[in-house]
C-alpha cells in the first residue's frame, strides 16, 4: 500500500516534467546550408576542405539538418540564381537560404596573419537576417589543426547556441499553454496545483495506513505469568 502510494504520489509530481522531456526528444534538427568561407590570403583548394569539414561537424552534432554542396549549388542553378563574385555578404546568404528553403545559413572566412590562422564564422537566421552567433576562433600553428579541432570547436559553439534559443522557446510554449488553461488572472504557483496536494496528499495516505496496519499487529506471544504483588504488607495487630 505504502509503495503504490509513493509510486502515485512521484508520477503525479513527475508528470510536467516527463512531457517536456519527451518534446525535447521528438524535436527536429535545424536545416543549414554553410557557404564556402572567403579566402584571405590562404589557398582556395585548403578553404574549399575546411568548408566540407565544417559542413561534416555541424551534421555530426545532431543538432542540424546540413544541406550538401552539391544539392545547394543544383537548387541555385535551377532558380537562375546569378551572383558575381563570391556571395560573402549576409544579404546574399539571405537570398540564397530563401531560395533552397532551409532556415540558417553560415557563412564567413578564413585568414591568415604571420603563422596565425583566424576564422569568423557567423550564423543567420533566414527569415529574419538577423545573425545569430558569430564565432570567431585563433589559431597558431599548421593548418591540419583546423580541420581536425577548430572545426569541431566552431561547429559544436553554433550547435549550443540553437539548443539554448530552442528551449528558451520550449519553456515559453509550455508557459503559455500553463496560462492558458488557468482562467484569466488566476495563475496559480507550485503549491497551490491540486496536483501538487494530491501528490502529497496520496503519499501522506499511504504513510498513514502503512503505520496503521503496522500497529495493529504483534507477533509477539502472549505473557501468561501472573502479576506479581507489589504491595507493602500491614504489619500484625497485638491481642
């Protein structure tokens, strides 16, 4: 009794969490296309890799849907889209997100000053063409590292910024399903949801009887010895 009571009293108290981990589960990545970054006196050949690379670790987050180079560059074909020079500006990654149908873009570049390496990358919403994050990272050293960890490191800093912007729209749209089933300014806090009391309330119930049905039996046997006379004797009368 005491157990299922318990068990009642946590699934109740459990239940607000249980559904928002569950949405968070069945929630769906974000699609991103990442443009080739924009030389500054590093080899095209070595920007064009670390592009693929970052394309490769921003999928491998789980975080995005990351649209190929080659189906970005067969879309843009089909919709006539002509663009002279290299599309570096946040207004031609705009246009260009509009017109493949995803919801970010990245874009940015890669330089070099003496043996230090440096890559902006920025991140745009489509919709809006507001940047979102913009990552910048410094490397000295060979350019292997920048495939191998700053890729990596850009990528999972992009992954953590969309997480934190989805649950902050998570814990808003579950806010307002919370008001919406409240009658109009009558928001109730923690303690005052009946299915708070009622956690407590079953759990409380199931302590009670558990004592009850505790106290009322003995396994004890019986003490058939009769009592023992403990009182003073009255001392004996003269004749």
């Amino acid at each position: 009794m005491k157990t299922m009571s318990t068990l009642l009293a946590l699934l109740l108290l459990l239940s607000p969490i249980a559904a928002d981990f569950c949405w968070a589960q069945t929630a769906r990545k974000t699609t991103v296309a990442i443009l080739d970054l924009e030389p500054k006196g590093v080899p095209e050949t070595e920007v064009s890799a670390l592009s693929d690379r970052l394309r490769t670790e921003l999928f491998r987050t789980g975080v995005f849907d990351a649209m190929e180079r080659g189906k970005m560059q067969d879309i843009l074909k089909e919709q006539g889209f002509q663009q002279s020079g290299a599309c570096n500006t946040d207004a031609c990654a705009m246009e260009v997100g509009q017109l493949i149908g995803v919801e970010k873009m990245v874009s940015g570049s890669l330089g070099k000053v003496g043996k230090t390496y440096t890559v902006n990358i920025r991140m745009i919403d489509v919709r809006t063409g507001r940047i979102e994050r913009s990552v910048t990272e410094d490397y000295t050293g060979e350019i292997d590292k920048l495939l191998t960890v700053v890729m990596k490191n850009v990528a999972y800093t992009l992954a953590a910024s969309v997480q934190a912007d989805g649950a902050k729209k998570t814990d808003k749209k579950v806010n307002d399903q919370a008001l919406k089933s409240e009658p109009a300014g009558q928001g109730k806090p923690l303690t005052k949801k009946w299915w708070f009391w009622g956690g407590i309330g079953a759990l409380a119930a199931g302590g009670a009887a558990a004592a009850l049905l505790g106290g009322g039996s003995s396994d004890a046997p019986a003490d058939d010895t009769p009592p023992v006379d403990t009182a003073i004797p009255l001392p004996p009368t003269r004749p």
